[in-house]
C-alpha cells in the first residue's frame, strides 16, 4: 500500500505478520498488504537486509525492489495497470528477467527463479543468467540457510516438471553450489541395454519428471531425485557399470537430508529407496527371503504407505528411460502382492502350537517366505 504507515494499518485494525516486512492481514477478508518498502543491504544471505518503509515511498520504487520484471506489476484501484518494467511483455514471452542489479543482493532468488522456470516452463533471461553466475563466482549462495533451500527445493519437486527447476540450476552453474549431489551424476555414463539415454544426470530428471506424473507425494518425488546419488561417486574403472551404487546412495542421501533438514519421514523414505529400488526392477531374479528382507527393511507390515511409496519410486525408475514411459512393468504388482500374502500369514496356529520366542520369529518367517514364494512362481511361470 502506498501512503500508509504501520500506524495507520493498527488503527484500522490490520494485523502484522512477518519479522522482516511490513506486511498486515485485513481484519476480515484476512487478505495481505504490505506497505511500499525499499531495502538497502546490509549484510549476507536473505535476511542481510534493512528495510524502509514510509508513506514516501512512492509505488514504482516498491517496484523496483522485486526480483522479477513478472512480480513488478500493480494495478491500481480504478484498473489502471502499472508496469514500469515490461513485466507484462517478459510474461507474454515466458521470460524470467530480473528487475534491477539489487537482484543480487538475495541468494533465495537464484532458487526461485530456477522453481518459477519449472512452474511456468519460461526461460531464464540471458542477462540474469550472467548475473546468477557472478553471484554463484561471489560466493552469495554460501549464506542461504538451509531451511530456504529445502523450501524451495520441495516446492519446486511439486511442480509438474521439477526437471527443470535443476536444469535451470544447472544452466546458471549453481547446480554444483546448491546441489553437489545432483551436479555430478551429469555427464556419468551406464549401460545403454538398460539405460538408453546413457547419462546418470538425465536419467534422474526423467524419473523426477515421472515420479510428478505418478503421485503429488512430495516424499515419493524426492526420493525419486536421490535413488541413483551414488552413481556420481563411480569409480571410472568400473563405468558404465554401477555395482554397489547402492551404499554410496544412501550416504549422499543421508549427508544431504542432514544439511538440508529435510522432514524425517521423507528423509527416511529416500534412505529406503536408495538402499533397495534395484530390487524392485530385479524382483523375478530374487528368492522370497530377500524380498521379504526388503518388506521388513521397510517396516511395511507396519507402515504399509512407506511400502507403496517405495513401490511408486520404483515405478517413476522404472519409466525414467527412453520408450519406457508407458512400458507394461509386472514388477510392481507382484512385489504388492507378495507383501499382502505376506502380511495375511495367520500367526494364531503357530501360536497354538506352543511355538515361542526365536521359534515363533523363524516360523513365521518361513510361512511369510512360502507365501511368498507362490506369488513369484505364478509370475514366473507365465
């Protein structure tokens, strides 16, 4: 709002929100206005910012301190459209462009360009590309909290393209910065019978894309971007072949659950999968007590949702390859059912048998493997 003072909103009956803006809540349609504001920076990262806001504040300078020409649009109150700075041009073309050089002096908006180009499908600007790789050279990224990251990073895996919200990233050399994990899996090589489109990098943006089309389940998208980390750290010797990867997956999963503070449900669920999605794809290969280690390594006869979350990752895996998109894939029906013949194993008669202790665990165990068992074998013999 031009024109009005913090005193004026309270009189009203506004309420504030926020530490950092004057931003107020309408007493009844509970509607956002915040004051016009300039900011001068004063120090690192997002919050490294001292802001002003006065009635003299005139609107084209509350303007000139977004971060895109898109978001520096006004309308005043007889329709009028206010647009300084082409905004209204640059989103007729789908372009990100940033307003003015200050653009710099806040790290998030390099994340929230990257997410509004996954969210709209638009192109960054080749000048605001140049200046998000004089920030990254800066070392401005550096001061981002982790909190703003893993904010945009899952509003950005909620998009129905998340893909490029990297390749964005990547585009501007921030990838390495932000995601170092993620960075390195471009360019790494595996088996084309397996992989037709070869590079690492590649595959993991088609199974995110995959993953949007399978489920809103942030926990299921993520865990779909960090099932292949471990491919990044490869040995050359052993390319295009990627034995073990597993291990290393689950590492970089953990380190970068851990940095990013990432909820520990989905930081979970993306551990889980990185250890076992290859035993989804290797399901008829496997014998019934390494698929019922998998079920409890996944706790699924308690958490079942964790099990079809896994199962869905492995599904968006599966169909992040070329020409695999709409692929027949038995797999993952099989692997269902042999977890529900597993989970209706009637533990009473064994009970009833006097069975106890380390006898009961093994009996049950063997009656889950038989169920099992004859799941695989009416696959196998189709």
């Amino acid at each position: 709002m031009v024109g009005a003072t913090t005193d004026y909103m309270l009189e009203k009956g506004y309420k504030p929100v926020g530490k950092d803006f004057p931003v107020f809540l309408h007493p009844k349609t509970q509607e956002e206005y915040a004051l016009a504001r300039t900011e001068r920076k004063s120090g690192h990262g997002y919050q490294g910012f001292t802001v002003y806001a006065s009635p003299e504040v005139t609107l084209e300078e509350d303007l000139a301190r977004r971060d895109l020409t898109i978001n520096a649009i006004a309308e005043s109150v007889d329709g009028n459209i206010i647009d300084p700075f082409n905004g209204i041009k640059d989103l007729e073309k789908g372009i990100l462009r940033h307003v003015s050089p200050a653009f710099v002096e806040d790290p998030v908006r390099v994340l929230r360009i990257a997410r509004f180009a996954a969210r709209f499908n638009f192109a960054i600007a080749g000048e605001t590309q140049q200046l998000i790789r004089q920030m990254v050279s800066s070392g401005e990224l550096e001061h981002l909290v982790a909190e703003r990251v893993w904010q945009e990073l899952s509003k950005a895996l909620q998009t129905d393209q998340p893909s490029v919200f990297f390749t964005s990233l990547r585009q501007v050399d921030a990838l390495s910065s932000l995601f170092p994990e993620v960075d390195r899996l471009f360019g790494v090589p595996q088996i084309p019978k397996w992989h037709p489109e070869v590079d690492t990098g590649i595959h993991v943006m088609m199974v995110i894309d995959q993953a949007a089309k399978l489920t809103d389940d942030l926990a299921v998208r993520f865990s779909a971007l960090c099932h292949d980390l471990g491919k990044g750290l490869t040995p050359k010797d052993i390319l295009p072949s990627h034995a073990g990867h597993e291990a290393s997956s689950i590492a970089l999963t953990e380190k970068l659950c851990q940095r990013l503070r990432v909820p520990k449900v989905i930081a979970t669920l993306a551990a889980k999968v990185a250890e076992y999605h290859t035993d989804v794809h290797l399901l008829f290969e496997l014998d019934a007590a390494r698929v019922l280690d998998v079920i409890e390594g996944l706790d699924s006869f308690r958490r079942p949702q964790r099990f079809e979350q896994f199962l869905l990752a492995g599904e968006a895996d599966f169909r992040g390859r070329p020409g695999y998109e709409t692929a027949d894939y038995p797999e993952k029906k099989a692997f269902s059912e042999c977890f529900q013949q597993a989970a209706q194993v009637d533990v009473k008669p064994l009970l009833e048998e006097g069975l106890a202790g380390e006898q009961i665990k093994q009996a049950i165990r063997q009656h889950r493997c038989d169920a099992i068992e004859g799941v695989l074998s009416t696959y196998r013999t189709r």
